[in-house]
C-alpha cells in the first residue's frame, strides 16, 4: 500500500510540475502578446505620422514640381526653335554659296 501512496503522490507532482509548467508558459506568452500589440500600436502611429508629413512635404513641393516641368516643357521649344533656326540659316548658307561661287569665279575670271 505503501508503493501505491509513493506512486500516487509521484504521479501528483509530476502532473503539478506541468500545470505549473503550463502556468508559466500562458503568463509568457500573455506577456509576448502584450508587448506585441504595444509594438503594433507604436507602429501604426509612426506610420500615421510618416504619412501626414510625407503629404504635408508633397503638398508643399507640388508647385515647385510644377514649375519645373513648365521650365523643362519651355526648353524643349526653345531648342527646337534653335535647331529650326540653324537648319535654315544652313540652307539659306547653302543656297548663297552657289551664287556666291559664281560671283567668285566671274570675278577672279576662272571658267
């Protein structure tokens, strides 16, 4: 009777180190979920604030950007419009050249 006492009380305290083992691991992992819904929390806040100042410095640059698209739009006229102009003084360079070898040539009487 006496072994069946030792094994009874034995198989008592094994199944008490286990609740107690449980216990713990239910506290830990309240803990860990506590501490990652405060992580969580901090998180979305900083991405709130992250996306307000990135709105905030959107809305503030968006006329200079703008501006420059307006000022790049102007320059591709502008270089168009040069190179327009150079084609034609080209042209009216080539056009004269012929006239002006003819002049040369009656002037210095070479045939």
């Amino acid at each position: 009777m006496s072994d069946e006492k030792d094994n009874a009380h034995e198989s008592r305290s094994v199944i008490h180190r286990r609740l107690d083992e449980q216990a713990k691991q239910i506290a830990h992992l309240d803990t860990t979920m506590a501490i990652s819904g405060g992580v969580d929390a901090t998180l979305r806040e900083e991405i709130k604030s992250l996306t307000k100042t990135v709105e905030k410095n959107h809305e503030a640059v968006a006329p200079t950007l703008e501006e420059w698209k307006k000022m790049k739009t102007l320059g591709y006229g502008i270089s168009g419009l040069i190179a327009f102009a150079g084609l034609t003084i080209g042209g009216m360079i080539a056009y004269a050249s012929d006239g002006a070898v003819a002049a040369l040539r009656h002037w210095l009487k070479i045939n």
